[in-house]
C-alpha cells in the first residue's frame, strides 16, 4: 500500500477487480473465440456445425453458447447463407441433386425450412434435370465399351448415389439412349 500512495494512486481496497475464476473464464473465451474464427476461416460453418467443433475440443458449454451467440451476431455464422453457398457449390462443382444436397445439410444440423429454401433458390437457377444431363454425359464417355444394360444400370445407380430423384433417373436415361 505504501507504493500506491508514493505513485499516487488511493489503495482502497486490497482485492482485484477480477478474480482468477473471471480470468481463467476469460482466457477460455478467447481462446474459444479463436478457435472459432479458424474454424471459419477454412469454410463456412453452420453454427450446429461450430457448436459441435468447439465442443469436441472441450470448451465449457457456456463458453461455446457465447462464443456462437456472438459469431451469430457479427454475421460470421448465418445458416441460411452456408445452407445456400454448400448447395450452389455442391451443384456447380460435384453435381449433386436434391436428395443429397438436403442429407448433407441436415448431418450439418441446418434446419429443414432453411434447406428447403436454399434448394429451392439453387434449383430455381438450374433446373436439376440439366444437372443430371450433364453429369450423365460426361459418365457415359467413360462407358463407351459396356454394354446397353451396363451402361443403363451404371448410369442410375451413379446418378442415384449423386441424389437425383427416380423420374429425374428416369429421364436421363431415356434421352442418353
């Protein structure tokens, strides 16, 4: 105390404003908070997603919520944006359809309204049917040797795997003969 008075500052109390609980709380927030931003910085996340990942790398649940209540705040986690970037991407790289696109949504813990809606502005652009076309043709350039019923039988279970309805099979198969 007697250094306090010499630099002129008033020692009226002998306890810190924080406590080591509110520092070590602190310190697990940020680093949660880090932890976080690299998480997003590979890809966007849903924030089932990120909840998930912060909680595998245990960080306490209270810590994770606030972590997440801020990202969500800020806009660095929005799942009708990653909902909508996963299922463009998904068609535009890897021509996926519906089926898979809303599977792999749904084990990322977006809501079903939300997918709905995000499948719905991707396929409006691009009709699922032009997607399974063009996938097909570049399938069966690889099947040039393969019988008829080979290439018919390859085809739909490759574009079944992909996720594209039975009628949508149906007609790709139709017009590729």
């Amino acid at each position: 105390m007697e250094r306090a008075d010499r630099v002129g500052v008033k020692a009226t109390a002998t306890r810190l404003p924080w406590s080591k609980r509110e520092l070590t709380d602190d310190k697990e927030l940020t680093r949660a908070r880090n932890t976080a931003y690299r998480l997003l910085t590979y890809r966007p996340r849903s924030r089932a997603e990120l909840i998930q990942k912060l909680q595998d790398k245990e960080f306490d649940d209270a810590v994770v919520e606030a972590v997440v209540v801020d990202l969500v705040r800020l806009g660095y986690v929005n799942d009708r944006q990653f909902a909508e970037q996963w299922a463009s991407s998904r068609v535009r790289l890897r021509a996926f359809g519906r089926r898979r696109i809303e599977q792999e949504l749904r084990r990322k813990g977006v809501d079903r309204e939300i997918i709905g809606e995000a499948l719905a502005a991707v396929f409006g652009a691009a009709p699922e049917l032009g997607t399974a076309m063009s996938a097909a043709e570049k399938k069966l350039n690889t099947m040039r040797s393969a019988d008829r019923e080979t290439r018919r039988r390859r085809l739909a279970g490759f574009l079944e795997r992909k996720g594209y309805a039975f009628e949508i099979i149906r007609k790709v198969i139709h017009e590729s003969e």
